[in-house]
C-alpha cells in the first residue's frame, strides 16, 4: 500500500518529508511516494539510506504557498504537489495522501478530486487533543465549516466517533457538544438542536461539555461547528506555546532554577512526549471519498513519520467504509 506525501508544502522545506517518509518505512514498513520537483527530492534521498523499492518520486513543478487562495490555486496549479497527491488516491496509485502546507488547500484538492463519501453533507476535520491521561479527545470541526446546521453536527460526532474507536483504539467512546455550559439548556439554537438529535443515537452521549473537558477525559468526542472548533483549538495551541515559553525563561533566570530544570529534565520530557501531538500525525478530513491527513506546516519529521502510520492505519481498518456505514445507518 502507497502512501502518497505532498513534500514541497511545509513550512520547514523537504528534510522533514523525507526523513520522516523514511522512517515510516523503516518502522512500518511503508510505501511512500514522494511528491514534489524530482530533482530536489532526488538530491535529499541521496544522502540517506532506506530500501530503494519502498520510496518513489512522483514529479510535480508547482506548489500552492500558504499565501495562496486555496480554491484559485487548486484550479490554477493543476501540478501541485497537493494536487497531483490527491490524484493519485484518486487514481488508486496510494491508498491516501499527507500535506503539511495549506489546509484549505488540501480540503480543496480532497473536495475536489477524491469528492465526499455518499450521505455525507459537510466532510469535517478531526483534530486530536492530547489528554492528561495519555489519550486523546477528538475535536471535530476544527475548521472546515464556519457556517453549520444541527445535522451536520450529529455528521461530525458519527464521523468523530468511528475515527477515535477505530484509530485511537477508544472502547465505547463518550460523545458531547462543546458549549458554554454543562447544563442541557445551556449554548445557542445550533448546539440545542443537535443536543437532541444525538441523544437519540445509541452512543454514550454525556451531553454538553465545556473548554476544559477537552482535556480531563470526560468526553471522547467533541462535536462543534468549524467556526468555534477552530478557535478553540488555536486557543489550545497558544496556550501551550505560552505556557513552555514562560517556564522556558523561568528557568533561565537563575542558576538554582537551572540546576532544579536539570533534575527535573526527565518528567519535562516526557510529559512533552504525552502531550505532542506529533505522535497522532496530523487531522484526518472525514467524510471524503479516500484518505486525506492535514499536518500541520511546521510538521516535523516525526510527526511525517506518524501521518503515514495512520495513514495506514485508515486503510487497515477501513475507516472510510466505517463513516459511510454508519453515516447511512444512523442518519
């Protein structure tokens, strides 16, 4: 099975896409095809070492920038790497494609050329959210539809609920609508609706859940329209990023802070490892016709490296069949 990786889009150029292309074959065995200018990516492959049958290159002269229009530059670059990936799961050559690069330009190229699955209204992006636990909530929209129905909503959870049960390994996974309260009353005419609608679905529904439930494990899946998804998940990003930055220079403020950083050097690191969300690869789009992996644009190599494994994963489990199957069963 081929896994095809848009390797010009990222905002740290091609050494993570192919080092990271090469540990997923090395780890897991995997097929990769490396998609991008030929020349480059053969320049970069030279220097490693990794089985020559396992990791080809698919030429592709242009690439769409994070400045650029997503759905323009899909029509105007019809030889971007994103764009050529998506074909070549459309043309069953790999069984999905990754890119780090522009996310509205990855949902375009998968809308487009791979289409949605049958019954699907809105395909969505499902975001892990690494846990104090060591498990992950899924966030889902995290920023495919701004504008969204109560249906939708109950799509997502449906969608959300097969991805954590099927890739996340979640036993029975508890579902809830993000609001700005626990209570059922609480949150707009969209979140009241859909409450309703999901209570009739045989899942463990706990009803509406807030900002911080995403991380404390009462809740699985977090349904939400992709306005409010996407701010919160932002909101979870920078979070983090002041939270580090501020122990960062904590600790450099003293040599008694440093000597206490260096003795506490073995839980800081591992409590990054738990909470990296390198280690679930990158955000599926469910609800598309085949397997499409959103990463972020600073992807490093082991976050490449844990896309293609999902990416495999998807197909092992045959998680699109799973979304139709149950899309058509309780919609």
């Amino acid at each position: 099975m081929w896994v095809a990786v848009d390797a010009m889009s990222g905002d740290n150029g091609i050494d993570p896409m192919v080092l990271g292309s090469i540990m997923a074959v090395k780890d897991f065995g995997a097929k990769v095809i490396l998609v991008g200018d030929k020349t480059i990516l053969e320049k970069e492959l030279s220097k490693h070492r990794y089985p020559k049958d396992h990791i080809k290159i698919q030429h592709a002269s242009e690439v769409i920038t994070m400045e650029d229009s997503p759905g323009k530059a899909i029509r105007a670059k019809k030889d971007a790497s994103v764009v050529v990936a998506a074909q070549l799961v459309r043309d069953s050559e790999a069984i999905g494609f990754f890119s780090p690069g522009n996310t509205g330009a990855s949902m375009a190229a998968a809308l487009s050329i791979l289409g949605r699955l049958d019954g699907v209204m809105r395909p969505a992006i499902a975001a892990p959210i690494p846990r104090e636990d060591g498990h992950a909530t899924v966030l889902i929209d995290a920023g495919a539809n701004v504008d969204s129905k109560p249906d939708y909503l109950v799509q997502f959870a449906i969608m959300g609920e097969v991805y954590s049960r099927e890739i996340l390994g979640t036993i029975n996974p508890k579902v809830g609508i993000l609001s700005n309260g626990e209570e059922d009353k609480k949150g707009n005419e969209l979140t009241k609706a859909a409450f309703q609608r999901l209570e009739k679905l045989p899942y463990d529904f706990v009803g509406n859940i807030e900002g911080r439930d995403l991380f404390n494990g009462k809740v699985d899946v977090v349904t939400t329209d992709g306005f409010t998804g996407n701010i919160a998940l932002k909101s979870i990003e920078g979070c983090a990023r002041a939270i580090f930055k501020t122990l960062k220079e904590g600790i450099l403020e003293s040599n008694l802070a440093k000597t206490g950083a260096l003795l506490l050097k073995p839980t800081f690191k591992a409590v990054k490892s738990r909470m990296d969300d390198a280690s679930y690869g990158g955000a599926p789009l469910l609800g598309v016709n085949g397997i499409a992996i959103i990463g972020h644009g600073s992807s490093t190599f082991w976050a490449v490296r844990n896309a293609i494994r999902v990416t495999l994963e998807f197909a092992q489990n045959d998680v699109t069949l799973r979304i139709k199957e149950n899309i058509k069963r309780l919609t």
